[in-house]
C-alpha cells in the first residue's frame, strides 16, 4: 500500500495514516480540558507548528508510538478536504460531482 501524506501548512507534511484527529482553534480552547491537553503536550515538547501567523487548527498525530500535535494556518474543513482527497485516491477512487465513483 502507499504512503499517503496529508500537507498541513508551509510544507509540514503528516502521514495519513498517523493522524488521529483535526480540531478547529477557537471551538476546542475554550474547553478547560483542551487546554490543559496543549499544556502537557507543549510541557512535553510534542508540539510543531506548521503556522507563520496564528493557527485555525491542530492536528493530532502519533509519531513513533506518542501523540503529538501539529499547529496550522489552514482550517479544518480544508484539513478534512485534503484528507478525503488522499483517501479517494488510496482506494483508486474519484470524484465524480458529488458521486464518488469507483476508478474502474
């Protein structure tokens, strides 16, 4: 099977497989939990940026056994986007309009 690789910002590149979940900037931080959750991760030295100017979303990715987070420009809808793009071509799939089609 390939690798596929999801480009999260200013060339920072995650592979696919590792991600575990994308989460929007401003609905996640206003949670306590959240927070405390990037506060252990940046303690723990796990976290990377992929943002020159303030991020609209975090990755969170595993990388040689242990949860990391990744900061990006780019928002969650356009992460998921990319995401989906990756998994229709894994799977030999295409975009069809609004049918996915099989690339047979």
């Amino acid at each position: 099977m390939k690798t596929m690789y999801l480009h999260v910002g200013n060339g920072k590149i995650i592979r696919t497989r590792d991600v575990i979940g994308i989460f929007d900037m401003d609905n996640t931080t206003v949670s306590s939990v959240t927070r405390s959750f990037l506060n252990v991760k940046q303690k723990q030295l796990m976290i990377e940026t992929a943002a020159v100017e303030l991020p609209k979303s975090f990755v969170l990715f595993e990388e040689n056994g242990l949860a990391k987070i990744c900061f990006s420009p780019l928002s969650p809808s356009a992460l998921r986007g990319r995401m989906n793009h990756v998994n229709f071509e894994r799977h030999g799939l295409k975009k069809n309009g609004n049918e996915h089609t099989s690339g047979i």
